[in-house]
C-alpha cells in the first residue's frame, strides 16, 4: 500500500514537473512579464520545496512502520503491564531464593545446636520455629519483597534490553507518534500545495 503511494506521488512529481516546464516555456515565448532570473528563482524554490516534500515523505514512511502498533494500544499496554511483572518477579525470586538460604543456614545451625540438647523437640514446635525465623528473616531483613503469586506465568522472558526497547516503543507511541504524524502530514499538506502552485 505505501510502496503504490510512494509511486503514485513519483508519477505526480514528474507530471508536474513537465507540466511547469511548458508553462515556463510559453510563459517566456508569449512574452509574459517573467523574467529568466525570476524563473530561475522559481525553479530553485521548486528543487528546494520537492528535497523537503521527500525528506517528509521518509519521516512518514518510518512512522507507518509504528503504525500497526498504535492501532493496538491496548494489547500492547497489556504486554508492557506483563513485562514489568515478570522482571518483578524475577527479581522476587532472586530475593526470595536468598532467603530461603538464610533460612536454611539457620536451620542449619538450630539442627547443630539442638544436637548438644538433653531433651527432644515435639516435630510442631521445631515447624513453628522454623515458620517463625523465616517470617522474621523477611520482614526484617526483606521488608520490600512482597509474595511471589502462585498463578503468575512467565510469557516472555525478554531480556533487559529487550525489555527496554520495547518500553522505548511504548513510550514514543504513548507521548509523540500521534503530535509527530500530524506535524509531519500538516507540513506534507503545505509543502506540497507549495509545489502545486509553482
């Protein structure tokens, strides 16, 4: 679609550019009030207005490629949503693997302690110590670390640069895509209306 658009504007460039030509030409034969220079002078406003209708044309042509993106703003909101809960998620893990070894190093030193004991632990009592020091090894020491949820899934698994790239694309979907087509097509609209009247 873009690519018979782009050839479509190509065909248009060049009839037009015929079309001035032989207006120029009589313009000068009929002994209109048009001087060389002034054609000239209109000539290099026409080779300017056509270098920046083309430089536009390209900034366009790299929004399109954003467009399918915008159209689905919400599943890609969706995804953004997902993506930052699984870095969550990862980095819950990752605390709650090294309280899990903390937890078990204190196990660990309870089960060498209880050993010089002259009397037993009921199995209940040493559980609910050792729930107990796992409680309080987080709250006090990973305070910030909320519960890993059960149901949650990994869908991704992006990479960190990954991830921010796609937060990039987000974002400059979310604050500049919309203000930058409609620049870009407002000053396509002027310039080529420029190009018309030449």
């Amino acid at each position: 679609n873009l690519a018979f658009k782009i050839d479509d504007l190509k065909q248009e460039k060049n009839q037009k550019i015929k079309e001035s030509e032989e207006i120029q030409h009589k313009l000068i034969r009929d002994g209109e009030k048009m001087t060389l220079d002034e054609l000239r002078a209109l000539k290099d406003d026409q080779v300017s207005s056509e270098e920046k209708k083309k430089n536009i044309q390209e900034k366009l042509k790299s929004l399109f490629d954003l467009i399918p993106f915008a159209l689905a703003g919400d599943t890609l909101m969706g995804v953004s949503e997902q993506l930052e809960n699984e870095r969550q998620l990862s980095e819950q893990k990752y605390k709650q693997d090294d309280v899990n070894s903390k937890v078990t190093k204190i196990r660990q030193a309870i089960e060498e302690k209880k050993q010089t004991l002259d009397f037993a632990l009921e199995v209940r009592t040493r559980d609910f110590y050792e729930e107990q020091i796992k409680q309080l090894v987080k709250k006090h020491f990973f305070s910030d670390m909320p519960d890993l949820p059960k149901k949650f899934r990994t869908l991704h698994d992006f990479s960190s640069s990954k991830t921010n790239e796609f937060n990039q694309l987000v974002n400059t979907l979310r604050h500049s895509f919309k203000d930058s087509f409609s620049n870009l097509n407002t000053d396509y609209s002027y310039i080529k209306n420029q190009l018309d009247s030449i």
